[in-house]
C-alpha cells in the first residue's frame, strides 16, 4: 500500500511543475513601433496568442528606438521573465539584445524582421522571406505594364532588412524585362506621410515614372494620396494586405499587394517562445509564406490581417 502511495505521490510530483509552468509562464514583448497598422495586426495577434495559452506578460513600444528596446530586454531579464519576443527596430543592431538574453539564459524570438545576426541556442525567427515579396510585387507590376515603362521604388526604413531584401527582390524581376528601368529610389520610412512627400516631390520634378512599387502598403497609399487625380495614371504594388490596401485593389487604385500574414507570425513567435522554454526543439527560422493579392482573389483576404 505505501509502495502504492508513493507511486501516486511521484506521478503527481512529474505532473505538478508542468501545470504551475503553464500558469506562471512570462514573456516580455517589445515591438518596434506601436503607430504602424501592420505591426499593430502582429502585436494584436501575440496579445491574443498569449492570452490563449495562459500566458502572462507585457508588451512595450520602443518608439523607433534602439536604445529604448535595449532598455526594454534588460528590464525584462530583471523581471525574472521565461522568454522574450522583438519585433527588432534596427535589424542591423540586435547583438546586444542577443549578447543580453544569451547572457541571462532566457529563449529570444524575433518576429516579422529578421535580425542581421546569426541566431544562437534558444533563439528563433518568425517571419517571412522578404525578397520574395519583393519579386511577387514586380511580377505583378512587370505584367500590368505590359513589360515596359518606368518604375520608381518607395524604401522603407533603410535600417530594416525587408526594406534591402524586398528591394532586391524587386530589382532582380526588372532586371530580367528590357523594357523596364528603374529610374527613382528613396526612403519613405514605411510611412504613408513621409511617401506622400517623396512622391509629390517626384511629381514637382516632372520625373516620368509609370509605375511604384512600395515596400510596404502604408508607403502605397501615401503615393496615391500624391498622385491625386494622376493616379490613373501610374501603375502601384504593395507589401502586407492591410486591409485599407484591399479596398484600394477592390476600387482599382492599386495593381497587387503581396499578403504577409500578420496574424500568423504573431501567433508563431508565441508558440516558437513558449516551445524554446519547454527545451523543445524549434526551427531558427520559422517562415510564414507570401501570397500575391490581385483584384481577382483580394475577397479571400479580407478577413486575414485585421486589427
């Protein structure tokens, strides 16, 4: 009988820590910047997640600031968290975020921006491949025109890896046309505001542009917002499948947007951060795939990257 109850006893033992370790499981969150309609969708999407699967936690806006984000890892390795996630504001300027987590011990995950950094033990990337997106765009852009014409380029945050490698998928499709030359390349920070003025200034100068491919839909409709009664006129791509780039597509403002699944790199940092504390083993990257959206199937993503 006592052999029985000691049996009992050590099951219940192996069962306790998993139940307790389900409650108690804490993740910081610092994402790049809070005023951003698609890292709004991710961040949204990870609150939920978290929500989900019990876990506990604080999200933090590091406002564009790579001292702050910093800050904000350290404060959470203070904390006593189990893991944390970063939605990276310079891709190119993670090690000490890396170095800081390594250091402590705690699972890092970056999410939707790849860092430009090799990803040691307890660290993954969930996201997309960012040149694809950028070739799917100027496939898209290339047929509209019909394979020739001018084509302009809005950069996003010129400190951010989608922005080179979605430009360099851009740049390898119109390579391969003759006919097409990109004659404009400039940084509007991912911001429709700042495209807005980018591309009233390309207007002001009388550039012949025929098409603009963005990096992202935010910049896209900035160029529309420029281009005004021109827009007819000169043929735009997008990155993202925000939903106001969908209705642009819908009124036939906009020739594609490439759909990068919001939701489901939010939901897949959390999942790869609570399987990295359980000593599970993860992909370093975990790659959430690019779909092309035209006129003709926008309808099947209206409901994919909302708030």
């Amino acid at each position: 009988m006592n052999f029985k109850k000691a049996i009992v006893a050590s099951m219940l033992a192996c069962m306790l820590p998993t139940a307790v370790f389900a409650k108690d499981l804490q993740v910081g969150v610092s994402m790049a910047l809070f005023d951003d309609n698609f890292l709004t969708i991710v961040r949204t999407a990870i609150q939920k997640e978290m929500q989900k699967d019990g876990v506990q936690g604080q999200v933090e806006d590091a406002k564009g600031d790579v001292a702050q984000q910093l800050q904000q890892v350290q404060n959470f390795i203070g904390q006593g968290v189990d893991a944390i996630i970063v939605n990276p504001v310079d891709t190119n300027a993670v090690k000490p975020i890396m170095d800081q987590a390594a250091k402590a011990g705690v699972p890092l995950v970056f999410v939707n921006r790849r860092p430009q950094a090799p990803l040691t033990d307890k660290m993954a990337y969930v996201g997309s491949d960012s040149e694809l997106a950028g070739r799917l765009q100027m496939e898209a852009l290339a047929k509209a025109m019909n394979g020739k014409g001018n084509v302009a380029i809005l950069l996003g945050d010129l400190a951010n890896e989608a922005t080179r490698d979605r430009t360099k998928g851009v740049e390898a499709v119109a390579a391969k046309y003759p006919g097409i030359k990109i004659v404009q390349k400039q940084t509007a920070k991912f911001t429709r505001n700042d495209a807005v003025d980018v591309v009233s200034n390309w207007m002001t100068a009388g550039d012949d542009i025929n098409a603009i491919a963005s990096n992202n839909d935010e910049m896209a409709i900035g160029a529309l917002q420029a281009l005004g009664k021109n827009s007819n006129n000169v043929l735009i791509a997008g990155v993202d499948g925000t939903p106001d780039a969908l209705q642009m597509i819908k009124n036939g403002k906009m020739v594609a947007t490439v759909f990068q699944d919001a939701k489901g790199q939010g939901e897949g940092s959390v999942q790869t951060a609570i399987k990295l504390v359980k000593g599970e083993k993860v992909q370093k990257n975990v790659m959430i795939p690019y779909q092309l959206i035209t006129k003709e199937n926008y309808v099947e993503f209206t409901n994919r990257n909302l708030k």
